[in-house]
C-alpha cells in the first residue's frame, strides 16, 4: 500500500518514490545549517558529540549526492563564531572532527574531483584544525567538481565588519574613493569572495532562523526548512529540497 504523507510545508507527497529532480534547474550553490545534532544524540540516549560525529557522516553523504546533481558549491555551516561558548569538552571536540573526516574521506573527495575550501576567521582556530584544512585545500586546488566550502569560524556580521574595516582602510589610504563602494565590491570584499551566492539554503531540525549565516549572500536564496535532525540528513532530503526550490518562483523583488 502507498503510504501519503504530508511534510511541513503542507504539500502533499508520495513517500515511496523519490522526489522528481529536473535536470534543468539545478541550484548552482547550496548552503546548509547543519543543526540538530545534539538533539538527535539525546534521542538515542547517547552523548552530544556523537551527534556530531554521524553529523560528519550526513556531511559526506550530502556532498556526494550534491555532486551528482550537478551543484556547483556547497557550502556546510560547521562552526560559528558563537559557538566557541560551548563547553570546552565539545568545542575541542568540533575542532578535532575535520582532521577525522579528512584522514577518513579526503582520499575518495580527490576521487570524486571535489574542491575542499574554507571559509571563516582562519587566525583564531587551532593550529592543527588549520592544517588538516590546509592539506584537504592544498590536494584538491586543481579539482574541478564539486566545491565543499566548510564555513568554519564563520560569522555573518564579523566578515562584514572586517569586509567594511578593508575597504575603510583602502579609502584612508587613497586606493578608493567612498563612492566607488557598490554592492559588488562589497559581495567580493566578503569571505566569500568570489563564490556566487547560495541559491537555496538548507536548515535542519525545524529552527527557523539564520543564526549569523551569510547575511549578505542570502539576500535573494530561497530557504527550505526541515524538521529532520542533521545527523538524519540523506540523499531524498536533499532531492525533496532541490525539488521545492524548482517549483520556486524567483522574482528578485520585480514581476514574472
Ligand atoms: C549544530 O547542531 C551543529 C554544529 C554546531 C556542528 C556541525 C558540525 C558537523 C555536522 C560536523 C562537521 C564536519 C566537519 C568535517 C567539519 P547542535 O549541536 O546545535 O544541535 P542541537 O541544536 O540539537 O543541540
């Protein structure tokens, strides 16, 4: 029998069959809010990190199948500069989680012609979370598939303060003038540089916000919010949310 479910949103869908994915709309970049790890670590009466170790394994999983869509970037929210107000034990925890997933997975990212890179406040990790991220870059630069951006001590309003502290110090030092700022200079005086913005943004265990997350960039994505905890995150989440994101209209404010 084919059971019907409803997801949040409301649209009604068949849970037997994958949802359908057109070829032609793929989103180019995808950003995610990998949140709900802890919560689904207590559900299964089990310590928080280990949410965030199956959170690496969803983070593998969805990489792979992005790749296979053909989106271009994909962007993982993994460490904000909040989230340093975590217990020590966690925090210590998190920065050693990108040197496991690289020794594990780097060697099939280079199969899979991925792009490691990172984006965030680089000077205040640890030394040996830097290297691990360091080598994944420096193995994968000449890659041409997908690139998996890890933002980590990433914070939406630190990179624009620093990004307006740049171009501060460019107009005191007589390189611009203040009218040449425009939004171009500014989208490419961010973190993320040159990276186009996401098209669709991703979050995770039913929260509904952006939690200082490419403030700038987003301005124009469209977000789809899911109530499965990160760790659960597969494949069909991802088809479901590219699926909704092609039934979007994308106006840019004008008219149709
Ligand atoms: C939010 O869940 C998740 C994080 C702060 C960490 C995300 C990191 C990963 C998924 C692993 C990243 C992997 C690499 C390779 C860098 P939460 O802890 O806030 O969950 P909760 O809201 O349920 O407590």
């Amino acid at each position: 029998m084919i059971k019907r479910v409803r997801s949040w949103w409301g649209a009604e869908q068949n849970d037997e069959q994958p949802p359908a994915v057109s070829k032609d709309n793929i989103p180019q970049h995808v950003a995610v809010i990998m949140d709900g790890n802890g919560r689904w670590a207590k559900r299964i009466g089990m310590p928080r990190v280990i949410g965030h170790q199956n959170g690496m394994k969803a983070v593998k999983r969805t990489a792979i199948a992005a790749d296979e869509l053909g989106i271009k970037y994909l962007t993982m929210y993994a460490f904000s500069t909040e989230n340093w107000t975590r217990p020590k034990e966690e925090v210590d925890f998190l920065m050693r989680l990108p040197e496991e997933f690289l020794a594990i997975e780097l060697d099939e990212l280079i199969e899979k012609n991925v792009q490691v890179r990172i984006m965030g406040h680089k000077e205040h990790l640890p030394s040996h979370t830097l290297a691990a991220f360091e080598e994944a870059i420096r193995r994968t630069e000449h890659n041409t598939g997908l690139i998996l951006n890890f933002a980590v001590n990433y914070g939406s309003r630190l990179e624009i303060t620093e990004a307006m502290k740049k171009l501060g110090r460019e107009i005191e030092g007589g390189t611009i003038k203040a009218e040449d700022i425009t939004p171009e200079l500014i989208g490419k005086s961010l973190l993320s540089e040159e990276m186009p913005d996401p098209d669709l943004l991703i979050r995770t265990s039913g929260e509904l916000r952006l939690s200082n997350f490419m403030l700038w960039q987003l301005a124009y994505s469209e977000l789809w919010f899911t109530d499965i905890y990160w760790p659960e995150f597969n494949k069909e989440h991802l088809h479901e949310a590219v699926a909704e994101y092609q039934r979007r209209s994308r106006r840019y404010g004008g008219l149709k």
